[in-house]
C-alpha cells in the first residue's frame, strides 16, 4: 500500500479483499487458522493476483474447546478478546484481522496502531466503544477489563472516520468487527456481502487452483506506483505496516491453495 502513488482504487481493494476471504474460507473449512493476519502477509503480483503467506503461527482448530496462546496475531491486528487474553478462539480469530486490514485498504492507514496492549485496547474502545454487558458480556466479564481503567465512551459511526467508507463498507466493517469473536461474520459469508455483489457468481464456482482472475468480468486495475514517479520507494517489507505490491515476486513462491 505504501508504494501506491494515492489510494488504492475501490475496484482493487474489492478483488484484493474476495481473494482473502477466499483463502481464509479454504483454511477454515479445513479448520486452520492463519493466527497472524496483516498486510505484509499479503502477497500481490503483477496481475493483482493475491495469495496469503507466512503460516509461520497457524495452528490446526482439531477441536472446538481446544485452547492456544493469547500470543498470537501482530497487535495492530489482534482482536481484543485475545488483547484481554483470551485462549479459546476459532477461525473468528481471523476475522477481526481482515476488517482491520479493509480499513486499511480503504484508507491507506492503520485503524489501531497501538504500541502497547493497553494502548490497544484503548485505540479499540475509543472508536468503537468499551464493552457493555448487553454487547459484549464475555468481554465485560474479564478480569483483566475489570481492572482497566476505560472511561465510558460512544461508538463513532464508521462512516465518518473516512470518506471512503460508505454505508456497504461500514456495515461489512462493523461484522467483521464484532467485540464476540463468534458473532463475526465468517469468510465465506462475507463474500456474499453488498459491499462484493460487484462480482458474477462464477467466482463460487472455481476450483480451488483456479484464479479469480479467470472470470470473465473480473480484472485489476493498475495503479499509478510512487517509483514511476522516479521517487525513492517505500520498501514495505522494513516498515511496520501498509500492503505490498511485490513486483519482483515469482507466483511460484505463493502458498498454495489459499
């Protein structure tokens, strides 16, 4: 993201966010969790193919009760369940990942550069509000919540922290933002949404080796890069955050399947 010259066209922050639901669904239908979702993860190629990378921290879901560390997910990233240290989490671990990476997408910052899991979780409450008993109980109930000190604070609509996100944007945003990791919306599910209805249904169709990009219909737009501009580039791969466009990456160093 931090080579695009501007914002990342709408058209491509819709194909670069159904490939990852794409890839996500694949991983928990077989019950995998990636555990460690964020940009530098995301590999995109020329064709604006994207592929997930780096299992380095995922983790086989054998059984639902089955618990894992809390030391998971880069904390930008990290829902904040697992902030107040939660270890029993399914595929909606994933989930809070991706709206934070939408975010992003849409306008080209992160939504929760905490430094420090206290600054974390007051980055979260601030924009979304702390956790009641009526939405979010489990979190409430925490005993390390408890013993924060959050002063009490209203959601800000989502729709007025950018102008790029819209009513469809925002109300996939907030399904993917869900205090209870089991109310958020899955990675299948998501691909139905308003916000992806852009796309023929033939995408649902594919085999599981089979690009996005082969529908008809479906394309990538190509982005104006900072470096055309014969300015110094951003290598995204030393920073602490934003997508990378890997030009010089082979499609044969993509993880499979995903």
């Amino acid at each position: 993201m931090e080579e695009v010259d501007t914002m990342i066209n709408l058209n491509n922050v819709k194909l670069f966010l159904v490939q990852l639901l794409r890839g996500l669904a694949y991983c928990h239908k077989r019950r995998v969790l990636h555990r460690d979702l964020k940009p530098q993860n995301l590999l995109i190629n020329n064709n604006g193919e994207l592929k997930l990378a780096d299992f380095g921290l995922a983790r086989a879901q054998s059984v639902p009760t089955k618990t894992y560390s809390n030391e998971v997910v880069t904390l930008w990233y990290r829902p904040p369940d697992v902030l107040l240290g939660s270890k029993e989490y399914s595929s909606h671990i994933d989930m809070w990942g991706v709206g934070c990476i939408l975010y992003e997408m849409l306008t080209r910052k992160a939504m929760f550069p905490g430094s420090t899991t206290d600054e974390q979780l007051n980055l979260i409450f601030q924009t979304l509000g702390p956790p009641t008993p009526e939405r979010a109980s489990s979190l409430f109930e925490s005993p390390i919540f408890k013993q924060l000190n959050f002063r009490p604070s209203k959601p800000k609509p989502l729709t007025k922290l950018s102008p790029r996100i819209d009513g469809q944007s925002s109300d996939l945003l907030d399904k993917f933002l869900k205090y209870e990791g089991r109310e958020r919306i899955s990675a299948a599910d998501a691909m139905h949404h308003t916000f992806l209805s852009n796309f023929p249904a033939a995408i649902f169709s594919l085999g599981d080796n089979e690009s996005i990009l082969s529908v008809p219909g479906v394309r990538y737009v190509q982005e104006t890069f900072v470096h055309s501009r014969n300015l110094p580039m951003v290598h995204s791969s030393t920073s602490m955050n934003g997508f990378t466009t890997n030009h010089h990456q082979s499609k044969q160093t993509f993880q499979k399947h995903t």
